[in-house]
C-alpha cells in the first residue's frame, strides 16, 4: 500500500493546543511508514499570497486538514483555491477549532457547515469536525478513509457595475 500524503493547515499557531491527539495519531502513522505527514500555519487573513502559492504547488495525490477557529475561513477559502487550480480532486477535511465564546464556536462550525454546495468534507452527519476531538476524527479519517472526487462547483459569474434601481 503507498503511503497516504496528508497536509495540514491550520489558521494560527495557537490551534496547536487542540491538535495533540491528532497530531500524536499522525506522528505514530508515520513512524509506522504508513503516512507522509506535513504541518503549516498559513492564515487565509494574513496570509492570502502565500496560502495562494500553497494551494498552487500541492501535489494531486494528498488529503488536506483544514483548520482554523472563529470565522473559520480557512477550510473553504483553500479549496476554492484548489478548484481555482484544477484541483478540486484533493480533498480537504474542515475542522472547526474551540474559540472562547459560544459565539465563536457558533462561527467556526457554521462558516465551515454553510459553505455553498459543501465543498469541504464534513463529518458523516454533515456536521463540521469541531474541537481537539473532532480534529483527532479528521485525522483519523484523513489516514483510513476513502475519499470520492467532487466535481467542480458550477461557476457563478462575478457582476461588476450593475445599475442602482
């Protein structure tokens, strides 16, 4: 069995306080020679060139791990890039990190849940992967689970100028 490629993105370094389990499951997977494991911190907000050029240069054959906390942007703004690529085949896990208010864990699950025609793989009751649990699920999942191709989302034309009534 070839070894499954996983990449994983998170929006901040802070995240990594939620990511123990899941990471320690990658570490062992690769110690095992079973998983090729790569971490980066890229912020969509701060970031948005260098996350750009990212999505550009992945290979065709990983499985991506988004995650990020609060407005959770990071999930669904990578995978438009990919698409925008030609490579909407790569599949790329939400993850929603814990915030520190309801109000910013609402956030992160919803902007993860809500995307437009849900090109992020969520879980299988299509909720968003949520937490230091839900990451070590994604994690879990990246490693044993098969992943079908999404077809391209439809295109939708952007409008500039368009008169005021």
């Amino acid at each position: 069995m070839p070894k499954v490629k996983i990449e994983v993105v998170i929006g901040s370094k802070s995240d990594f306080g939620q990511m123990e389990d899941g990471l320690a499951l990658l570490k062992r997977a690769r110690d095992a020679d079973e998983a090729e494991v790569h971490c980066h911190v890229i912020s969509c907000h701060r970031n948005l060139k260098k996350l750009m050029q990212y999505a550009h240069d992945l290979p065709n054959d990983v499985i991506v791990i988004a995650g990020a906390g609060m407005a959770a942007a990071l999930p669904g703004v990578l995978k438009t890039m990919l698409n925008e690529e030609g490579k909407s085949h790569i599949p790329v896990i939400g993850v929603a990190f814990k915030g520190k208010t309801k109000k910013d864990n609402l956030a992160a699950r919803l902007s993860i849940e809500c995307l437009p025609g849900q090109p992020v793989h969520l879980k299988p009751n299509g909720k968003a992967h949520y937490g230091p649990k839900g990451f070590a699920d994604a994690c879990r999942s990246a490693l044993y689970d098969e992943f079908i191709p999404m077809e391209p989302p439809t295109d939708k034309p952007a409008l500039f100028d368009l008169p005021i009534p």
